[in-house]
C-alpha cells in the first residue's frame, strides 16, 4: 500500500532568520555588507551618517563615485568625494547607489548553485531604475523608496533557494516547460515558502521601514497591501515587468512577462502607458547596468 504524499512542513520566521544568517544574508559583523545595506535603507540615519558609514568603506565609496561620475547622472563636473556626491545627487540616490554596491557583493560573492546570482542581481537594479523613474515621473509621492524597494525585491529568492532547493529545481522545471504563470503561483504550487515571505522577514529584522517590508511581501498581489502600502507595492509589481521586457530577465521569471492587472489598477495605469514607459525607462535600465559594473 503506497503511503500518502505529505505536505511540506511550514517555514517558519525562524528557519528562515536560520538560513539567511548561515549565507550571509543578515551579517553580523559591524563592517557587512548586509548591515550597511540595512543602515542606508533606515531613514532615521540622517545624511551626516550615511557619508560617514560610506567613508568608513574605501571600496564602497569608490563604487557609489564611479557611478556618481556615470552617464546615468550626466554631471558636468567631477563627483570626487562623498559630500560632493550628496550634494549633486541627493540622499536618496547616495543611498540607492550604496545599497545597490552592498547587493552586488552580497549574492555575486554568496553560495549559490540553482541560480545564476548575477541574474538576480541584475533583474533587481533594472527593477529599481524603471521603479525609481516611474516614480519621479508619474508617482513622486513613492520616490524616496522606489529605488531601494526595487532593489531588495527579490533578496528573499537567495533565502529561498536554500530552504527548499527541491521545490526552487521543480519551479525552475516548470519554467522550462514553458509554464508562464506568475511566479508567486508557481511557488504556492511547488515551495515549502515563497521568496516575499522571505524577503519580508529579512527586512522586518533589519528594521526596515514597513512600506519596504510590504514591499516584499506583497510585489506579486500588491491588494493584500495595507492601504498606505499599497502603492509602493504595485510600483514594484510594474517595475519588475518592465525590468523583464527590457532584457534584464531571471530564470525563476516567464519569458513572456505581464504586469499584475491590480498593480495596473491600483495606479491607475493601461497597457499603453507600460507600453510607452518600457521604451523610455530601457534606455536608463541600459545605462544603470553599465554603471554599476
């Protein structure tokens, strides 16, 4: 007699807090990269501490100035120190550009084998130029969070893949089969947890601000979003669309993307105006992914 299929057992907030310490995820140490990602996305850390956080990491800052000295900001003069960079770009760029510097050396350097890590990475700058632009553009009530939302988005699918390699290998089998279903439905269907999950608990340990862990845990079904959060969330949702249709796609993501018809509603867009906004935003996704290499 065949013994019954079980369920996998539920994830719980431990586990994954467990597994994301175990990668280097959360970082414990006062010069990682996980805790510097998490001071420069606290916005009770004032602008005098950024800089001086950046300063203290000679690799960062020249990262943060070589983007600063980019096309992707078209300065006419040298950017050539922090303060300066600040004062030319704002807060909210240094921050995202930092924050976008400790990712990058966070997962490329990470363990990872089901994933391609650079993809990962790449999906989510693409996601936080298009959501930065979008924003300052149409939603500037959401611009100060719209890059580093787009950023962290799918931080959790790194947690994920090392939680439940099986149920990621199945999801990634499915991709290949040419199942084009939203990602979040897959993950119901075959995961033990689903990469918002995990992203948001990582987020609500770094104290992030809740709008960002909402963010996360809502980017695939942005209603679930609590009413001030909500927005946020389905900016993330778009911006990760036009990240896809611009090039910079990721295996566990359909090959035929299409924005989540609430994140649509929700801001008030139409299939033209994504239309119109993927040609205008690929050129900046284009000249972000340069910058930052």
């Amino acid at each position: 007699m065949n013994q019954p299929t079980l369920a996998p057992s539920p994830v719980g907030r431990a586990q994954i807090l467990k597994v994301a310490r175990s990668i280097g995820v959360l970082g414990g140490g006062a010069v990682s990269a996980p805790r510097i990602m998490a001071e420069l996305c606290d916005p009770q850390v004032d602008a005098n501490e950024v800089i001086r956080r950046l300063q203290d990491e000679p690799a960062l800052c020249a990262r943060v100035l070589k983007v600063a000295n980019s096309p992707l900001y078209g300065q006419l003069r040298s950017v050539s120190s922090i303060d300066r960079a600040l004062t030319v770009l704002g807060l909210d760029a240094l921050r995202g550009i930092a924050a976008a510097a400790c990712l990058d050396r966070t997962l490329v350097n990470g363990k990872g084998t089901l994933l391609d890590l650079k993809s990962v990475v790449s999906h989510s700058q693409a996601t936080a130029a298009a959501a930065d632009s979008l924003a300052r553009h149409r939603f500037p009530e959401l611009a100060p969070s719209a890059f580093i939302a787009g950023l962290l988005h799918n931080l959790g699918t790194v947690v994920q893949m090392h939680i439940d390699p099986r149920g990621v290998e199945a999801l990634l089998a499915a991709r290949r089969d040419g199942d084009g279903r939203d990602v979040a439905v897959l993950e119901t269907e075959l995961t033990a947890i689903g990469h918002e999950e995990c992203g948001a608990v990582i987020f609500e340990e770094w104290r992030l601000p809740q709008a960002l862990v909402s963010a996360a845990r809502y980017h695939h079904s942005p209603l679930r979003a609590s009413g001030a959060e909500r927005r946020l969330a389905a900016l993330i949702n778009i911006s990760s669309t036009l990240a896809l249709v611009s090039g910079a796609g990721m295996a566990l993501e359909p090959t035929s993307p299409s924005a989540h018809p609430d994140a649509l509603q929700c801001l008030d867009f139409d299939d033209a105006q994504l239309a119109e906004a993927t040609v205008v935003i690929a050129a900046r996704i284009t000249r972000l992914k340069q910058a930052m290499q």
